[in-house]
C-alpha cells in the first residue's frame, strides 16, 4: 500500500510542478505584454487627442476664412481683420500642438510591433517535464522489478 501512496504522491507532485510552470509561464508573458498594453494607450490617446485639435483648427480656420471675407466687404476694416487674425494664429497653435501629439503617438509605434518572447522558457519546461517523467518512470519500472529507487543513479 505503501508503493502506491508514494507513486500517488509522486504523480501529484509532478502535477503541481507542471501546473506550477504554466502559471509562471502565464505570468511572465502578462509581464511582457503589459508595456504593450500602456504603449498602445498612449498612442491611442495621442492621435485621438491630435484628431480632436486638427478637426477644431479646421473649424478655426473656417471661421478666419469667414471673418477675413467680413472684413473685405465690411466698411471698418481694422476689427475685423484683427478677429480674423486672431483666430488663424490660434488655428496655426492648434496644429503646431496635434503635430507633436502625432509625433508623441509615433514614437510609440516601434513598442507595439515587439514580440513577446517566452518560447525559451517553454521549451526549457516541456523539457524538465519530459526529464521528470522518464525519472518517475525509471522509478516505478525499478519499484516493480523490486530495486529500490535510492539504488538508481538517475541524475
């Protein structure tokens, strides 16, 4: 009874030990993916962000275009043309800042295309596991043919 509680443990611990190293695995490409994620975020909410200003520099930049014409076929010039200047230099801001965000965005662009990289790590495993299970299985062939696991140099 004694032969199966140890092959019973034996067998269990080699399934914690596998469960074990999966977790790790699992573990370490969250780790590498997590860059990633906070890149792609980044970039996401730099070209939203340069999108939004671009849209509201055009909309800024129709509206010079309008208070520009007003001041041609208006009979005070001087206000008028001081408006439409004021607004195409705060629509020229607008466009200087979303083409930094856009560049901010694009220096993102080399973290996404990295691969997560964990294939070492699994084949190490599969081959510990494999070790494992010919040492168990060297182990339980010499329990059945009655020598003693400690007489195997199985190392």
């Amino acid at each position: 009874m004694s032969q199966t509680q140890d092959l019973k443990s034996q067998v269990s611990t080699l399934v914690d030990a596998v469960k074990a190293l999966a977790l790790g695995w699992k573990d370490k490409a969250i780790a590498q993916a997590k860059p990633k994620a906070k890149s792609a975020g980044i970039l996401a909410g730099s070209f939203g962000a340069a999108g939004m200003l671009a849209v509201k520099s055009v909309s800024l930049l129709v509206l010079a275009a309008a208070a520009g014409f007003g001041a041609l076929y208006s009979a005070a010039m001087n206000p008028w043309a001081a408006t439409a200047l004021g607004l195409v230099t705060v629509a020229v801001i607008l466009l200087v800042l979303a083409g930094i965000l856009a560049l901010v965005g694009r220096a993102q662009l080399p973290e996404l295309t990295k691969k997560v990289d964990i294939g070492d790590d699994v084949k190490q495993g599969a081959e510990t596991v494999k070790v494992g299970i010919e040492k168990g299985r060297a182990e339980v062939e010499a329990e059945l043919e009655g020598v003693h696991p400690a007489e195997l140099d199985l190392r």
